[in-house]
C-alpha cells in the first residue's frame, strides 16, 4: 500500500526540521484547551498527515480540514501537547486555537436621521464616483467574515435582484453566497453547530455589510431608511460567512475555514478585524491571508481601536506585507444639540449622570463663575460668592485638575443652580460624569469664550435648549479618529497603510433591531476600504491584485491634519492618509514601493529609490517635494511604558531628491534616488518616531498629486524599554491556592501545592523573545520556565494594552511556576519537571533588530533566587 509514498514524503520532510510550536503568548489567554491547528510541511498530503498523526498515536478528531492552507484544526484526547505535535516529522508549524472576541458594537450619540452620517462619501470622493462616474461595484465579490448578514433587509434587494430575494440569499440575490459555521448558539468554547443560513442576530456583520454595498436610495418598503442611505459599492455581490454565534466569540479554526470558503466562493476582496496587538504577523489568519492575497484576493483589516494606548498597538490582522491596514476617520459633521446664546448655536454634550436633552425655561439665564473677571473653574464655595444662582445656569472653566464635573455639579446644585455649562479646556467638548438631575452641559472652548463676551453685552440675554440636534463641525471632524490604533509594527514597518471613514457612520442593522444604526470603530473603516476596492476594479475593468490597489489607494490617499492642528498627522497614526477612490481611480501615476521604512539610528536607510510610473497617455512632468510630518514622542520623562498620548514634536527629516523634477514619457518609468537625513530635533533618548511623505506633483493642471509615507525612529531601537520598570515590572511575586498575590517572605520555600512562585511581566514595546530563564545555584542555565497557565517563558509579543477596557485594570502578564521547565526554545518534546533546590529566574527580553546571543542581545533582570520544594 501507500506506505513507501508516505515515508519518503515524511523523510524529505524531516529534513526540513522539527515543526514549530507558537505557545501561548501571555495576554491572548483566550485558548481552546487541547485542541490546535496545525501546518503541514508543503507537499504534503492530508492523508498521510493524518497516518503520521495516528503512527505517533495522537488520539484526535478533526475540526476542520483546510487546503489553501495546508493544514487542520484538531482536538486532541491523548496526552500530546503542542511542542509533541511540533515533533512529529510533516509538522510545519503548532498553534493553540486562539478565541477572538466578537467585535464590539460602539453605538455613537449621532442619530440615523441625522443628515452628517452619509457625509463620509463626500470625504472621500466616492459621491462622485456615483453620481458622476455611476459606478456600483457590479460585477465584485466581497466577502463579509463576521456575525451573518440580515439578507431579509430590504437595503439587501436593490436593483438586479429578484423580488424573491426580499426574504432569502442565493444566486441572483445581492448576499449570493453564504454559510453559517456555528450556529447561534456558539460561544468560541462549545461545539460549532454549522447550518446554511447565515442569518445576523447580532449586528455587526449587517452594519459592514451596508457599510459595503447596503442601498436604500430608492427603496419604498419597511422600514424606511431614516434618510436616504448607500453603501460604498451599492451593487456589489456580498458573501455572508458568519463566524460568530448570537453572542459570543469565534475560534480561529473557524474563522480559516470561513475565509478559505470565501475564496473558493470566487470573493475578490474580504475583509476582518480579528487582530489582539500582537504586532507581529505569525499567526495563522495571517499565514493563510497572505496566500489568499498571493492567489488574488484582497484583504483589509482593521488597525485596531486603541488609539488610547499610543504607539507599538496597530492589530495583527493587516500586518501581512500584501494587506491593508485601515486607520479610521471620523466623519465630517456630528450632529449634536445645542443651545442658543446671542444669536448663535453652540452644541453641547450632557453629562452621562443627566442623560438626556437639557430643557430650561428662559428665566434660567447665564451667571458666570467670575472671579477677580476671570472664569473659575467652579470648584470652590468662594466662586460663588456675592452671586445669585437660584435657578439660573452657571458657567464654569472644565479644568479637571482641581475638581472633575461631580464636585462642581454637585456645587452649583447645593448653592440652588438649574443648571451648569461646563467651558471645555481642550480642543473639542468634554465627556461628563455630572451628578444626576442637574442639568449639566459640556461646550467648546471657544463657545465658552463667546458666551462670556454676549453675557458682558446683556447678562438677561436668554439661553434657548434645541429639542432637535443639528450638524455641526466640531470635534474632529474629518480628522483621524481619536480610537485608531497607532503603528509602528514589530519590526518598524509603516504600518496602518490608509484610513477611511470608520467613526459615527450610518448603516444598516437587522430589522429585528431597528434596522438601521450609526456606530463607530475601525471595524467601520475597514468594509469601506473592502468596497472602495469594489468601485476601483469596477472603473478599471479589471481586477488588480490587493497589493496593487494598496498601492495606488496610499497613493492618492488625502494626507490629513490632526482635528485644528496646523501640521500633518503622523503616518504612523494615518498611513498615507484619508483614502480618495475618486483620485485613485482618475491617477495616472504611481510610486512604488508604497511605503519607506526608515527604521532606527543604527540601522538608519539614508538613501531609498522610488519609481515613479507613468500609466496616463501623455508625457508628464512631476514636481518631486517633501511634506514633513508630526513627530511623535512616547518617552519624554524616560518613562519604561509608552505615554497614552504621545507627545507631537516637530521633529523633521530632510530629503534630498536627485533630482527637483522628471519628465516621463507615456508609459514609462522613472527612478528617483532619496538622500534622507534624520531630524536634528528630538532627543535620541526619547526615540520619537518621526514620519513625512515624498510627493510627485504632476505640472498637468488638475492632475493628481501621489505620494508614499516614509516613518522612522531616531535614536538606538535596541534602547527603547520593553518592561514596564517604573511599575516594578518584572516581578516576582507568590501565588496562593486561591489565586491570591503577594510578597515572597524571606527564605521561604515554596511547596508547589498551596503556593507557588509567579512572574509577572508588563511588556511596553514588542519583543522578538521574551524568554524566562531559570539558573541553578552554579549560575548553569537549566532552561526555560514553562507556566501551566500562561505556556513557556519565550516567543514573540507585542506591547501590552495599558489597563483592560472593561474591568479597567492594569494588564500584565503572570506566569505560575511548578518547576518546570523546557531545555531549549524549539526541540523540546515535553517540559522536565526540576528537582527541589534553589534557583534563580531571570526575565530576559530580546532587543528589536538584533540576533540573539544572550545576554548581550537582552534587557536582563534578575528576579533573584526561588526556592522550591
Ligand atoms: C452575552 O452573554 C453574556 C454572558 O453570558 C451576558 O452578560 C450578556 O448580557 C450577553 N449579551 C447579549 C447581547 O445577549
Ligand atoms: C458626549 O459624552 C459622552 C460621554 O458622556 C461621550 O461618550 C461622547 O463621545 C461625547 N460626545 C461628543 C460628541 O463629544
Ligand atoms: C470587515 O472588518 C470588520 C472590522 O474591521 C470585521 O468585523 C468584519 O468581519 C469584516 N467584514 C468583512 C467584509 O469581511
Ligand atoms: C515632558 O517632559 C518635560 C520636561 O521634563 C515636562 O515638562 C513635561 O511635563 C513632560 N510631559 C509629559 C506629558 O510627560
Ligand atoms: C490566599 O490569600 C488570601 C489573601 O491573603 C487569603 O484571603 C486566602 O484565604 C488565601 N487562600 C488560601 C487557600 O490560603
Ligand atoms: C533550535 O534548533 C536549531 C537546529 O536544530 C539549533 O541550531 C538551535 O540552536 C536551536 N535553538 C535553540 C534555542 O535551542
């Protein structure tokens, strides 16, 4: 029988090397237990995978088969870990199933009625391309990889399909494909129950779906759009994967065989936001995205929403060379309440404890907080001295720094005010604790200021309350979302590539909740990129490899300020900037490679080459210019753990170009030859990543302009601090039965049982490896720590997120010791348990862009001696 086939495969395999196991890396504990996916070697088959898995008796049930991906997901019962499966010869690579939460739903304040939800197509040059250029995106595939599509929406049954499709998907329908790979009962943790209808009962997959090609322009059944509504691509052919039960998480083995159906289903582009932060593209999405995109299928994925959390954080979803990583934007207007004072609206946000719309009678008018003829910020008795409040609305400086708006709510209300306007002290309006049932009101600065100056004119003047809201430019808009992540990768790559509309957008919903929603996220930017490609490949006739479209989409993509900033926003916040599919389709130029990766002092790329084409019918000549961009500084006060909100420094390469201009004939090419020199500005120390863009202006009039982002950091990579020491991180700390922390007492010997060393860790900026390593009492290395809860003490992380979003608390990693540990990083077959003694742990991180050799390659800490049992 098939035997010698089988060995020969096994043993040309083998030559390769054993498999690899990626354990687990601490901060994505979310794991299915036993259970893996695994790669197997190229060439080889399913089959003998399988009798390679049953000769070295793995007791196991299948999950999923995968064949793009050459691989499986199984469950295993015997007692094989991942590093036994890693052994087996045919084994390319082990990974445990990481569980990827559901994406989250960030219902915005902004109404669906409310006209500034559709402006984003404005932004973006996408109303054009419908209204002049009539282009729909027929004739595309996108696939939507998320919780189902409601295909019973009527914004699902435009144009091109039949009646019947009003309550159904399938062939003909604008949701032509579809499957439902777990049922609604599926948590991520129980067993998939896999059924054809990829009905949505959650959400979020309908809202991308509409953000995609949703149309209810012209439609007359129920519900009515609140207000006429059209995705990006509104005749695109939409796939439903549905990976998500009701509420829930989603496995990776299900999310590889959702995106592998995609491809078979004939999808042009899909898109997903399934990354943790990891900030380094060895994951299985990613392996098996960028085969898809090597066959041509396009991916976007979110960069991730925690802009909060400053540098080193975009997801791992779009890191893969040939994705998208999509930055979002906030949309144009906001539509907000307001008040009117003097004659003029100002919006205003209440506080969340008052919650509701402010209704004052005209008899409430304005009494400023003046003290000395200065604004106070409200927080003392004395600002209210010689005033009379009693029903009236007072007005208060938001400086947080004394009193937040609790202490000053509850202030006004003791001293018989109606109600409280609170002046922000920063650009935009502020969110508001308040106190409950005072009225309370956040407005701009300047609003405050206007006020102020109609109140020294008549202080009866009236404070009319709108019932109604009303567009306003406030906050942001048009500028890049606050929540985006900011990049770099792991290894100083521009990353995210472009953003796209992704905060306070309307779009559809299941009818069984309302059916329609505005919400906010990068998961909303991303399916506007995934349609943007649909609307490009319809105007080209023709459908270009994802990495194509990248490139001229970064292009022509408008490079945009920070909300009020008179500088460009950092292209690692923005990418190349706002995404114009109306320039991307008109361009007749293109510079390549798309992004220049300048990376650090020590391995600085002073010269770069470009090449211009020109793809447009005549001979053109371009104007060569560079834009510089914000700096940003993480490590102004030699803090270990990037600052939240990076300081904006102006710290600005130089380039020089060898030559100011050039002329290239139709259909031709050019190279320029970049001289970059790093900022003079910015202290080396504080590695601010610096960024900017090299532009090449057409001379033709009205031609479009294209570009590439260049970002880099200034000073020694190897520096910048990995573990977070100002919090005392690493530490090491014992653990009690119950889970509880806390000093280990002198001389104390741990018994393994009731209590139990652990290593906590706190990771500021990723690591190639960051290994635990234990010595004995010789100082011999005797190997790796291996935790039972957080795997083995080595692999590559990305940063930590600064504290959790829903508890709140600080992140960290913790790893238990029960004395075991792994001789080497990858040959290990099963962790050695170490005989009682004493021994000494050592944190060990591995510096970027370095090889390896311990220690002179490591941020070292010794944790000092443990004594076991
Ligand atoms: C989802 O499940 C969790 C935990 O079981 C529960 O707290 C939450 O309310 C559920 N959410 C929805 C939308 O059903
Ligand atoms: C209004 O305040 C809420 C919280 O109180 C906040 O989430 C929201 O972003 C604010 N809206 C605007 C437009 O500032
Ligand atoms: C698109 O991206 C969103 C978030 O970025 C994700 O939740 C969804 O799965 C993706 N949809 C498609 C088109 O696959
Ligand atoms: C940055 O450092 C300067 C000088 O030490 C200090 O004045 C400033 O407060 C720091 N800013 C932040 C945000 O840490
Ligand atoms: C663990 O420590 C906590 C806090 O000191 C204590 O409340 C708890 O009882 C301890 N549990 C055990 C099993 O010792
Ligand atoms: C891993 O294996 C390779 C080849 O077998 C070997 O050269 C290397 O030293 C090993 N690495 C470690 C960390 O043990």
């Amino acid at each position: 029988m098939k035997i010698t086939t089988i060995l020969s495969a096994l043993t040309a395999a083998t030559l390769v090397s054993a498999g690899k196991f990626h354990s687990l890396k601490p901060g994505k504990t979310n794991i299915l237990p036993n259970a893996f996916i695994i790669e197997y070697e190229d060439g080889i088959q399913h089959h003998d995978a399988h009798d390679a898995l049953k000769t070295h008796k793995v007791d196991y049930q299948v999950r999923n088969e995968y064949n793009v991906f050459n691989g499986a997901s199984i469950s295993v019962n015997s007692n094989h870990d991942g590093h036994a499966l890693a052994e087996i010869p045919g084994v390319k690579n082990v990974w445990h199933i990481t569980v990827y939460s559901m994406p989250k739903i960030e219902k915005s304040k902004v109404k669906p009625t409310d006209p500034q939800a559709t402006s984003d197509h404005i932004m973006t040059g996408v109303k054009d391309l419908h209204e002049k250029y009539k282009l729909t995106g027929k004739g595309v595939k996108i696939g939507v990889i998320d919780t189902g599509i409601d295909y019973k929406h009527p914004a699902f049954a435009a144009k091109g399909a039949t009646a019947g499709c009003f309550a159904r998907f399938g062939k003909n329908c604008r949701v032509a494909h579809g499957w439902d790979f777990v049922g609604d009962d599926y948590t991520g943790f129980n067993s998939p129950v896999p059924d054809s209808d990829p009905m949505d009962c959650y959400g979020h997959g309908s809202h991308v779906a509409g953000i995609i090609g949703g149309n209810a322009l012209d439609i007359k059944v129920t519900p009515k759009p609140p207000q006429p509504f059209v995705g990006v691509a509104p005749e695109v052919t939409l796939g439903a994967y549905r990976i998500f039960g009701c509420n829930g998480s989603a496995g990776e083995d299900v999310i590889l065989a959702a995106m592998e159906l995609a491809f078979n289903d004939g999808m042009d582009v899909i898109n997903m936001s399934l990354g943790g932060g990891s900030s380094y593209k060895t994951n299985p999405t990613s392996v098996l995205a960028e085969k898809l995109i090597a066959r041509g299928m396009a991916l976007a994925g979110a960069a991730g929403n925690d802009g909060a959390d400053g540098v080193w954080m975009v997801s791992d979803t779009g890191l893969g060379d040939h994705a998208t990583s999509v930055a979002s934007f906030d949309n144009l207007f906001v539509f907000m309440n307001y008040l009117t004072y003097g004659g003029k609206q100002f919006p205003y946000n209440w506080s969340d404890a008052y919650g509701k719309v402010i209704s004052l009678p005209a008899s409430a008018t304005l009494v400023p907080l003046l003290v000395n003829g200065v604004l106070s910020d409200g927080c003392d008795q004395g600002s209210y001295a010689g005033l009379d409040v009693k029903g009236k609305v007072v007005l208060a400086l938001g400086d947080v720094t004394r009193c937040k708006s609790g202490g000053r709510g509850a202030l006004a209300q003791s001293n018989g005010a109606a109600g409280i306007i609170i002046q922000s002290n920063d650009a935009g309006i502020d969110s508001l604790g308040g106190v409950p049932n005072l009225p309370m009101a956040s407005i701009e600065f300047d609003a405050g200021v206007a006020m102020l100056a109609t109140w020294k004119v008549s202080a009866k003047s009236a404070i009319s309350w709108s019932t109604a809201q009303a567009p306003f430019s406030i906050d942001n808009s048009g500028a890049p979302s606050g929540f985006s992540s900011f990049g770099l990768d792991g290894d100083l790559r521009s990353k995210p590539d472009l953003g796209a509309p992704g905060g306070n957008i309307l779009s559809t919903y299941p009818l069984a909740k309302g059916g329609y929603a505005v919400l906010s996220g990068t998961s909303m930017a991303t399916p506007y990129i995934a349609g943007s490609h649909a609307l490009y490949m319809q105007a080209k006739k023709a459908k270009p490899h994802g990495d194509e479209i990248r490139k001229v989409f970064k292009n022509t993509a408008t490079i945009s300020k920070n909300y009020k900033s008179k500088t460009f926003t950092s292209a690692t916040k923005q990418g190349a900037g706002l995404v114009n599919v109306l320039n991307a389709v008109l361009t007749t130029t293109s510079i390549t490679p798309d992004h220049i990766d300048l990376l650090d002092s020590v391995n600085f790329q002073k010269t770069v080459k470009i090449t211009i084409k020109n793809t447009g019918k005549h001979t053109e000549t371009y104007l060569l210019s560079h834009v510089p961009a914000d700096a940003l500084n993480s490590y102004n006060a030699s803090n270990s753990f990037p600052l939240g909100t990076p300081l904006i420094e102006a710290d600005y390469a130089t380039v020089k170009f060898s030559q100011g201009q050039v002329k290239i004939a139709a259909g031709k090419s050019a190279q320029i030859k970049l001289s970059f020199q790093e900022p003079k500005k910015g202290k080396a120390g504080q590695f601010p990543i610096y960024s900017g863009f090299v532009v090449a202006t057409p001379k033709t009039k009205n031609s479009v302009a294209v570009h590439v982002p260049y970002t880099g950091v200034k000073g020694d990579i190897r520096n910048v601090p990995m573990m977070d020491t100002d919090l005392g991180f690493p530490a090491l700390q014992a653990v009690n039965a119950s889970g509880a922390l806390s000093d280990v007492p002198k001389d104390f010997t741990f018994d393994l049982t009731n209590n139990k060393p652990v290593v906590l860790t706190r990771l500021g900026s990723h690591s190639p490896d960051v290994t635990i390593r234990i010595f004995d009492a010789d100082k011999k290395f005797v190997g790796f720590l291996n935790s039972k809860d957080a795997g083995p003490g080595f692999g590559s992380q990305g940063r930590v997120k600064n504290v959790d979003d829903t508890t709140g608390q600080l992140v960290f990693s913790q790893y238990t010791w029960e004395g075991q540990v792994l001789a080497s990083e990858n040959a290990t077959l099963v962790p050695t348990t170490l005989n009682g003694g004493t021994y000494d742990i050592v944190v060990a991180s591995q510096k970027k862009f370095t090889k390896g050799n311990y220690p002179a390659d490591f941020e070292v800490f010794d944790l000092g001696k443990v004594t076991i049992a």
